[in-house]
C-alpha cells in the first residue's frame, strides 16, 4: 500500500502521489518527444503510462526509480501505439525508426534534464507568441495544470486553455518539427526559455494551489535547467542573471517555514538558516551579470540585485530600502507590469510607511484571481488600525485561489484584525 506519512491525510498523501507522478511524467514526455518526433504519441503514452501508475502504485507501493518505471511503461504504450498506426498506409517507416529505440537503455537524470531543456527551446518557438511559448512549455514539458499556468500567467484558466489549443493547432497546421533547434537559433528562443524556468521557479517557491508553500522538485528542476542553460549560453547576461536570482530566492527555502510548516514572512524569518553558500554564488553570479549588462538593464539581474538587498541585510530593520525602491525603479523601465508595481509598493510602504504604501497600491488597479494583491492591503490597512477595512481585503484574499498554508496565514491574520476591532 501507499504509505501514508504520520500526520499526513489520505487526501494529502494521494496528492503528493499525483504530484510525484505528473512531475517524473514531465520529464519522461521530454525523453519520448525526442525519441519519437511526436508530441501527440508522446503525450498519449505518457497519459496512458501515468494513469497506470495511479492505479498500480497506491497498492503496490511507489517504485525505487519511478522515472525509469514511468519510461518503461510509456515506450511500451508507445510501440503498441505506433504499430496500430503502422498497419495504415504511410506509417510503416515511423513504426521502425522508433523500433530501432526500443531496446535502448534508459536515460539517466542527466540526460533527461537535457532532453527537457532541448524541448523547451523547441516548444519556444518564434512563430508563437512569448507568453504562448511560455505556456505550451510549461504546460507541456513542465508538468504545470492549465490552471497552473494561468494563474503564473494572471490568465483565468479558460482563457489559457483556448490559447493552448490554439498553438497546437497552429504547429499542426503549420507543420512545426518537435526537434532541438540549431545553435543558431537558440537567441531568438531565449527570451521564452528564461520565461518559462523563472514561473516554473516561481510555481515551486510559492504554490499557487495545494497543501504546501514549497514545491521543492520544481524548484529543484528550475535550478538545474538555469545551470544547463548557463552551460549551453554562458555569456549572456540574463542567463547569469537568472540563475543569481533563483539562487538568491532559494537560499531562503529553510526558514519559510516554521516548525509547526505555517508560514513564515520574510521579516520574521531566522536569517541564520539561510543557505550561505547559494547566497555567495548568488552574489557572484550577480557581479558578472550586472557587468555584462553595464548601460542596458537586464531583467531577470535587476530582480537579482533585488533579491540580493534582502540577502545582504543582517535584519529586516538593516534592510536597504532606498537600494530596494530604486531598483524596483529601474525594474519598471522594462519590465512595467501590476506584480512588479505591487512589489514595489510593499518597498515603498518599509521606506515611507504604510499610507505610502497604501497610495502607491491605489496606482495598480485590479488583479483579478491574484491573492497578494487584496492581502498586501489589508497588512498595510492593519498597520493603519483599520480593522474593518483591513479583514474585508483579507477576506477578499480568501476568495481567491493560493495554497492551504498561505490560507492558513491569511486565516489567522483574519482572525486577529477582528479580534482587535472587537477590543
């Protein structure tokens, strides 16, 4: 049977189960994509290979090498289905090329995080819009859901599922090959790419649904594709710079969560357990990115510069938060968008105090399904001792989709606002 961790619901251990499978899944699609040249194949064995896996494992129990498990099944479901194929005219040569992979060993890690970040360059391409690229990729090869992806792309789910049923027929109409691009149009992709590791990042540091805060293996696979982007491209400046900022972002990882797994905010957390060794990387990637970049800002080494004033703080009281409001400053001159503006209105509100803040959040307007918005507002209404004001935006950020621990949180903040108008 599958184990069930003390403490941990059934609903909650099945739940990681999913989890488990969809992401080793993701990365078994990428190895079959490039065996096969088919992403239709591909997806339908791996589905089929995945929904084996969820009837088979919870009585039997998760495998040693569930990848390799995973594999296995789906290059088997793959043969079944290309030999069916095989018997109408014209399918013949396909059911042996693939035929002539069928007894090779199986790739290790390394190889298929290789295949996967081949297959993101592949799904970026130029004939697709970026923010479509994006989510073919991450939807696609990164084992996020349609919802996943809409709400890292603030789309309603919807709406993203039409867009990626559109760009899978443009590629079928327009005959896309599901092949590695040549190096020399890897620069027209890049933008894509970073793209997708940075919210593929973004979704394993702070979950957009689910029990956890953390999805640790996507914020482990983000890392790794940003170092083997490093490898492949090592003097582009947002390159360097992307991998300073998830190591920047990542070497907090340990003190997000409190012993009892609620949340901790960045001010409260034990700055003792952050990892020192990402930090200094971090930093020194951060040096080399700002360099390569000397009049032209980058985008993703501007954030780093960001995230390296929090890291560089003793406290949060020892923050720079000139440093912080001005590189949000610089941040806004190419990269102008309502997360970056509400990002900068928590820096405005350490600066300048809490109306500040409040002001600068009044500029941003609406962001619909987006939760931090409505709770960055009632914090700052809370500091302001508008109780009513400040649980109304917490319950508006209730309403909205965000991960069980985060609502815990919001709960808890909740019920202290409504305690103190009370008294």
């Amino acid at each position: 049977m599958l184990p069930t961790p003390e403490g941990c619901t059934f609903e909650a251990s099945r739940e990681a189960l999913v989890r488990l499978v969809r992401d080793e899944g993701a990365r078994v699609l990428a190895t079959l994509v490039r065996t096969t040249g088919s992403l239709e194949l591909a997806e339908d064995a791996v589905q089929d290979a995945v929904l084996k896996a969820l009837e088979i494992w919870p009585g039997s129990g998760i495998p040693a090498q569930p990848r390799a498990w995973l594999t296995v099944a789906a290059r088997n479901r793959a043969i079944d289905l290309l030999r069916r194929e095989a018997r109408r005219p014209g399918k013949e040569h396909a059911a042996e090329i693939f035929a002539l992979h069928s007894d090779a060993a199986l790739p290790g890690p390394d190889v298929v995080a290789d295949d996967l970040l081949r297959l993101v360059f592949t799904c970026c391409h130029p004939s697709l819009p970026l923010e479509t690229q994006t989510a073919l990729a991450l939807r696609t090869l990164c084992g996020l859901s349609t919802a996943e992806v809409g709400r890292a792309l603030l789309v309603p789910e919807a709406t993203m599922a039409k867009r990626l049923t559109r760009a899978r027929r443009k590629i079928a109409v327009a005959a896309i090959p599901y092949r590695a691009p040549a190096a020399t149009e890897l620069p027209r992709r890049l933008r894509g790419v970073l793209a997708t590791i940075y919210l593929l990042f973004n979704e394993g540091y702070n979950a957009s649904a689910g029990e956890d805060l953390i999805r640790s293996q996507l914020t482990a696979e983000a890392l790794r594709l940003s170092r083997l982007l490093l490898e492949l491209l090592p003097g582009e400046a947002s390159v360097i710079g992307l991998l300073a900022l998830l190591l920047l972002q990542s070497s907090r990882h340990a003190a997000r969560l409190g012993d009892d797994g609620e949340v901790v905010l960045l001010a409260d957390q034990d700055r003792r357990r952050w990892d020192r060794k990402a930090i200094a990387e971090g930093m020194t990637l951060l040096g080399v990115a700002l360099r390569r970049a000397p009049t032209e800002p980058d985008l993703y080494a501007t954030q780093a510069a960001i995230a390296a004033c929090h890291a560089l703080a003793a406290t949060w009281e020892a923050t720079n938060w000139d440093a912080v409001v001005s590189w949000y400053d610089v941040l806004l001159t190419i990269n102008d968008t309502p997360v970056v503006r509400l990002n900068r209105a928590v820096a405005i509100s350490e600066l300048r105090g809490p109306r500040a803040g409040l002001a600068a959040l009044a500029e941003i307007g609406e962001l619909p399904g987006y939760p931090s918005l409505p709770a960055v507002r009632a914090e700052l209404l809370y500091r302001l001792r508008r109780w009513d004001d400040a649980a109304t935006s917490f319950r508006a950020a209730l309403a909205m989709p965000a991960n069980n621990a985060q609502r815990r949180h919001l709960h808890e903040r909740l019920a202290r606002c409504e305690h103190s108008a009370k008294t």
